[in-house]
C-alpha cells in the first residue's frame, strides 16, 4: 500500500504547521487537537490528504489519530492495510469494544478505521457517544484527524463540523467545481463550522 504515499512530505510538513499557526491563542473546547478533513464531493483526495497529514505530524514528534468517519466509502484501512472488522462504527455502539485503535508503521501514528458500515451513519456521527469519543481522543493524543464524507454527498459531516476545531476543506485541481466549493464553505460557515484551510490536491 506505500503507492499511496505521495512523495511530497515537505508540503504536509508545511500544512501542519499553517494548521497549527491558524490556531494561535484562539479558545477551543479541545485545546486546538481536533481536525476534520473534508472535501466538497466525494474523489477529490481527502484520505490521502489526510493520511499524508498524519504521517507528517507523527515524523514531528507529535502523538497522532487518524478517525476513518467516513461510514459510506471508508478508505483508511486500504491506505494503511489494517483490518476494518473492529473500528469506529464498534466503538460508538461499545465504548468499551478491544483492539478498535491499531497501530501504523510510522511510530506514533495511530489508525481508527471506519468499522462495520452502518445504515445510519449520520446518527451515529451526531450521538452523544461520538462527542464523548472525540473528547476522549483529545485526552490522549496530541493530534486527532478526522477522515469524514464529502460535504454535499451525505449528512454526516454536518453532525461534526460544529464539535471540531476546524475543517481543512479538500479540492481536486482540474476536477473541482467552483459552485460546489462555495456551497460547501456557504454551508460550514451556517453550521458554525471553522474552515481554516483549502488545499488543492493535484
């Protein structure tokens, strides 16, 4: 699965670091760990984005989780090549379900892949047991990402957009429509969502 590693880890060094700038004395319930990474539709890059962000943030020294969140189209578990029969889904539905976060390769970097699909994933994103996850995640690493669904294709990001502490929108240059992008932005700022970055994905 390293074909999915995009050789460009000086521009994810540089990413973590705007991420960090971005959130400079500004006040947060999670003390600036938590980030969701979205993309306006679904094929513009999000999980590669995201799993290249994380392995730059872990090389730095920092103690870092990957959430796979999307419950539609999970890629985390192909990415990393982890098993997906224990994951996110199991830990909503049981706290206290064994073996859901595993380990990577890459020394401190943490993966928590999507779990068992379920056939209301927005529900489950929204639940009380999901924010006290995040919470908890916030607690133990320094640095929790969030992999959810593109905006305007489900539900689900709605429900976590508000409870983190910023969003870094994704877009595929060449792909990306510029209607779709603004609606996406129009939307999060609606729901009281902090976007704090676009990354174009080439």
């Amino acid at each position: 699965n390293e074909h999915y590693f995009f050789p460009f880890n000086e521009a994810f060094r540089r990413l973590h670091v705007q991420i960090l700038l971005q959130n400079n004395n500004l006040p947060s319930r999670y003390s600036n760990k938590i980030f969701m990474i979205t993309s306006s539709e679904p094929g513009e890059g999000k999980s590669t984005i995201t799993s290249n962000l994380a392995i730059a943030i872990a090389q730095s020294g920092k103690k870092v989780i990957v959430v796979d969140c999307d419950l539609h189209i999970p890629k985390q578990h192909k990415i990393f090549g982890l098993a997906n029969s224990i994951g996110l889904s199991s830990l909503i539905n049981d706290p206290n379900t064994v073996g859901a976060v595993q380990k990577t390769r890459y020394p401190g970097l943490f993966v928590i892949t999507s779990g068992p699909l379920s056939p209301m994933p927005a529900k489950m994103l929204g639940s009380s047991q999901m924010i006290s996850l995040i919470q908890l995640f916030a607690k133990e690493y320094d640095i929790v990402l969030l992999d959810s669904p593109a905006f305007l294709a489900v539900a689900d990001t709605a429900q976590l957009a508000p409870i983190v502490d910023g969003v870094v929108l994704v877009v595929r240059r060449n792909q990306v429509k510029e209607e779709a992008v603004r609606e996406a932005c129009r939307q999060l700022i609606d729901i009281k969502a902090r976007v704090i970055g676009l990354v174009v994905n080439e």
